[in-house]
C-alpha cells in the first residue's frame, strides 16, 4: 500500500520497519538487524527491492530465536515437524 502511495520499494520497506520503530520509540529494541536487538525476521525467496511483491515469498520465518521454514516446523535451534510437542 506505502508504494501504491507514491514510495520506492526501498522507502516502503524503512517505513516498515525502521521508521515504524523509531515512531514507537522502539528502534534500540527492534526495526533493524544488529546486535542486541530482538531477531524476529523473515527469509524471502526474491528481492522486495526489484518489487515489492517478493516480500510475499517468505522462506523462513524467525520468531523468538526459533527459526521456521514454510511449513512451520522449527529447523534451528532444534529440528522438530510442526504439531511435535517440545520436551
């Protein structure tokens, strides 16, 4: 919707997460990767820079330093399949 409004890919995807942030007061916490921050985080399978859309064909998916693949089933730090109950 940013890039229907008039934006590049590259200003849609800072307003996203960046700016989104800064706005909440939250970018030390989150909004971008670098050290100490919280890693959730998606993996895509296309550029969202040469369209937008690829940010549509997720890959994986980090959550709570747990990172998914398509199916949901956790591949770090543990393999386990989706609906497998953790010990």
């Amino acid at each position: 919707m940013l890039q229907q409004g008039g934006m590049t890919a590259m200003e849609a995807l800072r307003a996203a997460t960046i700016a989104g942030a800064r706005y909440l007061g939250l970018d030390a916490q989150l909004g971008s990767i670098e050290p100490g921050k919280l890693a959730d985080l998606v993996v895509l399978d296309a550029n969202p820079l040469e369209n937008i859309r690829n940010s549509e064909k997720i890959r994986m998916v980090m959550k709570n330093g747990m990172l998914y693949n398509e199916n949901l089933d956790e591949v770090w730090p543990s393999q386990k399949r989706r609906g497998t109950l953790r010990q």
